[in-house]
C-alpha cells in the first residue's frame, strides 16, 4: 500500500509568481512528513501538485514513478484535504460521505461513521450547517475514511478546537501503526505537531531548505543554559539564534552541531546543553533566509 | 495509464443526471402549477394552441443555461477532488448534458399526454402545436432532435461561460459572454425564420438565407462540436483551485 513520491526540480509559475523553484525530494512511502514554511512559501502549490490540481511548468512529479496528472490510477492514490468552502453543500453528512465514496474503491463508510460519533458530529446534519471546526473534522474523517496510500493534510485541522486536534493527533498516530501510509502534515502549528513527523521539509520562497529526519533536523541546534559568564565564553563562534535571562541565567540557542568536545567542555562548565525545538529552528531557519 | 476510466465516466453521468433531473423535476412542477393556477384565472390560459411541449422549450433552454453555468462554475474541483481525470469528467458531464437536453424533451412530450387527457376529463382545451423551426412545424420526432440539439447550444455554451469565469481573467469573461449571446441569439433566430435582421443606428440589415432543414441541422451540430472541442481543450489542463 505504501506510495513513494519524487520531486525531480520541480518548478510552478503562476502568472507574476514563481511559486516553486527547483524542488527536488523524494518522500518514502509508509512515513510521516511534516511540510512546514512560512505564509506563501510554496506549502499548497507543492500538494496540489502531488494531487494533480495542477501540473507542474518545469520538472516532474512521481508518484510510484509515475507523473500523477491526468492518470486515473495515481489520482486514486492521493487523498489531499483542505479546508474548502462548503457552504453551497446543503446535502447530510452522511450522504456526501456515502456519494463520495463511490469514487474510492477503499472508502471504509464504517470507520467514518463510527469517527463521527467520536466527533461529536450528526450524519444527519448539512454540511453547510457545520461549524468551521465541525467541518475540519468532517475533512479529517473522510481523509482517513478514504484509506488513499497517500493521504495529505493542509492546514485543514487549524479550525478544530484542541480535544478535537488531539483526536486528530491520534488518528495520524494510529494510521501510521496500522496501515503503511504516507502521510503529509502541512501545519504552521509546528509545536504541537512535531512528535508526530518522521520526517521534516521546510520550504522558503519556493525552494526546500530542509529535507531532513525529523531528528537529524533537530540536532542542528542546541540550548546552553547556565551562569552568564561561562555560558558567554562556550558560545563563542557559534551561530546565536535566541537569547532569554533570568536573573544571572543565561540561556542561548545556538545554531549548528556541538562538537564532542565542545559537549564535553560544556559538561566540565556545568552548563546544561539541551535541544532546540523544531518550531525555533524553523523560525530561525526561513528569518535568516529572508534577510538575504 | 489510463487518463479516461469507463467506471468513473459512469459514476459522473449518473451523478450529474440524476442531480439535474431532480432540478428539472421540480422546476416542472413549479411550472405545471403556476399554468394550472393561471387557468383557473385568465381564460386565455384555457385555450392555448401550443402544446406543453411547445410551451416548455424556452423555460427548458433558460434552464439548461442555467445548468451550463452550475457546471462551469463548480464540478471540476468535485470530481478531481474524488480523484477523477479532467477527461472522464468532461465525457460523463457531457453525457449527462445531452441526456438531460433529451430528458426534459420527453417531460414535454408526457406533459402534452396528460394535457390531452385533462382535455378528455375537463371544459380544458389542450394545445396541440409543435415548435416551429424554420417557418414550419415538423412532427414529434423532429422536433425533439431540434430541440435537444437548440437545449444543447445553450447547456454546453453555458458551460463555457461558467468555466470562463472559474478559470480566466476579466477580459476572457466578457469575450465570453458576448460570445455566447451571439452564438445562442443567432442560432435561434436561425431555427426561427431562416433569416436574421440586425439594425444598425436605424436601417435594418437582412442576412438573409435560406436553409434547408438538413443543412440548419448540420450547422447546429458543427457549431455542437465546436462547443464540445473549445471545452475540451479548456478543461483537459486545468488548474483547479482549491477553495
């Protein structure tokens, strides 16, 4: 069931826009990505790609080797859900549920019905009458419900409420045990969601700046806390990428790998060398890159 | 590789078919009642010489217009969501397209039965006259294929105003509708009298011609096919947006 995607500098221009320059990855199926960048980094133009929502205007995507667009088979591998506007969607839950799963030869109608109930949503109910978490949540069922080997998720989950986000956490968590899917987590909620990537791409203005491990990417920083006065004198010739003081403790986010003898130095200096978050590197990471 | 699957083709005609008849169902009814309640009132209404019909041609092609418009404007996104090919979707829509021109032509048909029926039962006199295209009436089956073919013209050049303004800028727009108001007018002015009249700042200007009913027909369907291939051509790569 597990789908392998490839990006081979893969380019979309719109009219004014390079919306994607250049990117070139390949996702193993069976894993968890995240897909995290900034407002108008490329996030969405690069799904609706893997979609076939559009075609890219240089370069080539794969799906199983594969270009997408246009292929009945490979459309059927791919899932993407994103908040859409369904206020002209006057029919019940359950019948779109049931109409749309004539189009998926593994829709699981049983699955999504028993998530509603989860949910707390009524089959009975519009869609149109939904809130707009009651809606993202409605996106999250049928995205798992459709049991596509690639399933996306952008942004959708933003609207829900946190019970319901964590339900949602939950559902990725058991996906990922169960069935060997692949999976995509576009989400500026980078905090909350970083547990559950395998793997990390941070896009920038069109072009992929990390495409990394989720633990490798993690490595790359480190916070060292302690007294001023030697926690000045470690950091020297490390890249500074934040700063806090309490009282006379000092602790810096540093950019880059500690050496195994830094570590150890740190250690004899009784300072304490901790990770840095994936939501500080990537803030890091795409505001250097927009100073240049 | 497949960009075209008989199942999925299948799946949209009976979606758009049955969602549209469902459309042109109850606009029927709202029009059978509104002629029903209207003869109870004015006499005229009692003793109409058109056959229902007749009388549900222009409200048909007003609703096929409709319909092409709904179609251009909102099912692609639906169908490539689903993980349909832009290509089965264009065949099974324009299935269904014909089928519901077709469709709503048998309505009028089973409308002239029952009318003539109620004539049978009631002081009610039912009309009997068929459409007239180019200057004459031509008998039931005839007048059908005209008609589903005119009901055609206007789902399909709907269709590509609606799709113009889900894809294009406001330029193309506006060509677009000046484009389908003049193909739509003259084809029925053609099916009308056989000839067109525009005025220019007071003087009238005749095209004038004559056209046999083989050659209106083939002319209706070559500009049918032309409709089918600017589509085409539209759709085959369309950006969808998600929204």
């Amino acid at each position: 069931m597990a789908s392998t995607i490839e990006f081979q500098e893969v380019a979309l221009e719109y009219k004014d826009t390079r919306a994607l320059d250049g990117v070139s990855s390949t996702l193993e199926g069976g894993c968890t990505y995240g897909l995290i960048g900034r407002n108008g980094a490329g996030k969405t133009s690069l799904l609706s790609l893997i979609a076939s929502y559009r075609k890219p205007t240089g370069g080539r995507v794969l799906i199983d080797g594969i270009e997408p667009f246009e292929q009945a088979e490979q459309m059927q591998k791919v899932w993407l859900a994103y908040s859409w506007d369904m206020s002209e969607e006057s029919d019940s839950i359950a019948t779109t549920l049931k109409q749309n799963a004539a189009y998926r030869p593994d829709y699981d109608l049983d699955y999504a019905f028993s998530m509603l109930e989860r949910f707390g949503l009524d089959p009975k109910k519009a869609l149109n009458k939904l809130s707009v978490g009651m809606q993202a949540a409605y996106s999250v069922i049928e995205a798992f419900a459709v049991n596509a080997p690639i399933t996306i998720f952008d942004e959708v989950h933003h609207g829900m409420d946190a019970p319901s986000r964590q339900l949602f956490y939950e559902m990725v968590l058991e996906a990922r045990e169960k069935f060997q899917r692949t999976m995509i987590l576009s989400t500026h909620l980078v905090s909350e969601m970083a547990y559950l990537f395998d793997h990390v791409l941070v896009l920038h203005r069109g072009r992929l700046l990390a495409d990394e491990p989720y633990d490798t990417l993690v490595e790359r920083g480190v916070t060292i806390t302690g007294p001023e006065e030697p926690v000045e004198a470690f950091i020297q010739g490390y890249q500074e990428i934040d700063r806090k003081r309490l009282g006379r403790t000092l602790s810096v986010m540093l950019y880059g790998i500690l050496k195994p003898e830094d570590m150890e130095r740190a250690r004899r200096a009784g300072l304490e060398v901790s990770p840095v978050s994936l939501q500080e590197l990537f803030i890091h990471m795409t505001k250097e890159r927009s100073r240049t | 590789m497949k960009s075209i699957t008989r199942k999925h083709i299948l799946h949209v005609i009976e979606d758009v078919y049955i969602q549209y008849m469902i459309w042109a169902l109850w606009a029927t009814g709202i029009v059978v009642v509104l002629f029903t309640v209207s003869a109870l009132f004015f006499r005229p209404f009692m003793n109409l010489n058109q056959s229902a019909l007749t009388l549900i041609t222009n409200p048909a092609q007003i609703f096929m217009f409709v319909l092409g418009i709904i179609t251009g404007a909102y099912l692609i996104q639906y169908y490539v969501r689903m993980g349909v090919t832009r290509r089965s979707f264009y065949v099974g829509t324009t299935i269904a397209g014909f089928a519901v021109a077709l469709s709503t032509q048998l309505i009028g048909v089973l409308l002239t039965l029952v009318s003539l029926g109620v004539e049978a039962l009631t002081p009610y006199q039912a009309g009997r006259q068929l459409a007239t295209y180019l200057g004459t009436t031509h008998g039931y089956p005839m007048t059908i294929l005209i008609s589903t073919l005119l009901l055609s013209v206007h789902f399909f050049g709907a269709w590509i105003i609606g799709f113009t303004f889900y894809r294009f800028r406001f330029i193309a727009k506006t060509v677009s509708i000046i484009g389908g108001i003049i193909l739509i007018s003259g084809l029925s002015l053609l099916w009308d009298s056989a000839s067109m009249m525009v005025t220019i700042r007071g003087n009238a200007l005749y095209l004038s011609r004559e056209f046999t009913l083989p050659s209106a027909l083939m002319l209706t369907v070559g500009i049918l096919l032309a409709l089918l291939g600017i589509l085409y051509r539209m759709i085959k790569e369309s950006p969808v947006k998600m929204h």
